[in-house]
C-alpha cells in the first residue's frame, strides 16, 4: 500500500531528513518532525517556506507531483508588501518574464489574511509605514523560487509564503508541523 503523508512544514526546515550542509549542524530537518521510515519528499518547499510538503514511499506518485511536465497546480498564499493592484494581478495570470523565461500564466487573487493562519516563528518584520496584503497564487510549474520572484517581478515582493494546496491535497486540519497520513 503506498503510504502518502501530508506534513506542514514550518518555517526554517529543509525539505530534506538530513543536513548535508555542514558536519555540525543546528537547521531543522524534516526527521524533527517524520519519523516514517522510507518516506521522501515529494519536490521542495524553501526553507524559509511553510505549509503543504509531501511525503510518499511511491516513486512513481513522487514523480508525477514533483515533475513540471505533469502540471499538477500548486496554490500558495503569499503575503506580499504593499497591495496589488488590478494590472498586477493581471500580470500574474498572463504569466511573467523571469530571468530563466516566461511562466506559466497562473491564477492570482488577493485574498484576506487566512483564518486557519498559525503565527511565524520568528514573525515577518512588520513596517509601520508600508502595508502588506496576502494573494492566493496558483501555478502549474515549479521553478526555484518561482512564486517569489513573480511576485518581486511585478513590484509586491512576498514576505510570507505558504503552500496551501498541491493537487487535490490541502493544508487544511493540519497544524504548523504535524502530519496526517492520507490515500492517493
């Protein structure tokens, strides 16, 4: 049976069970958090990301979510600094031109703050004069750093970012660094 395991990531964890980084290590791995045997991420979630990482024994499953030809849509919340205007947002779902090409048109919104949202450790900094406002970003492809730069392209760079949705899985009922097991 193949084991499918939904984790939410906390901020400043790789998406990895070990830190080849360095031999002395104090970054968090996703073995503070899964102690499943045979189980891989599913694709990456930045460190400095949160929210929906999968978890899966199945090759295969692990291909056709992480592989960009399969254009399984990911969502993501992204609060950003400042608020979006209409010609923004539409700049995002026309697609946006990154130093490595053009994206994918995605679907854009802005959204309200998420009600289910858990406080970042350590908070985002806050700056009495610049407002910030959240979007809900979904995209088709997944180049590095990819919602973060499109953000940045059209002049709301992201403070926060959080995978809310990848396929049909979401982060809902899933505290910040807990995991449910769930089926394909």
């Amino acid at each position: 049976m193949t084991r499918v395991i939904l984790l939410n990531k906390p901020f400043d964890v790789l998406s990895q069970f070990t830190d080849k980084g360095s031999e002395v290590s104090t970054r968090r791995t996703l073995s503070d958090f899964v102690n499943v045997p045979g189980v891989y991420a599913a694709g990456r979630l930045d460190r400095d990301s949160e929210g929906l990482l999968i978890l899966t024994d199945d090759g295969k499953l692990q291909h056709r979510i992480a592989h960009p030809k399969n254009k399984m849509t990911k969502s993501y919340w992204a609060q950003v600094e400042g608020a979006p205007s209409d010609d923004a947002l539409a700049q995002l779902r026309s697609g946006v031109q990154l130093k490595d090409g053009m994206t994918r048109p995605a679907k854009a919104r802005k959204i309200p703050e998420p009600a289910q949202l858990w406080p970042r450790t350590p908070p985002i900094r806050f700056r009495k004069n610049v407002p910030d406002s959240w979007i809900e970003l979904t995209i088709s492809e997944g180049r590095n750093r990819q919602v973060r730069r499109m953000t940045a392209a059209v002049g709301h760079p992201t403070l926060r970012l959080i995978r809310y949705r990848v396929g049909s899985w979401t982060l809902d009922g899933i505290p910040t660094g807990a995991w449910v097991e769930t089926s394909v």
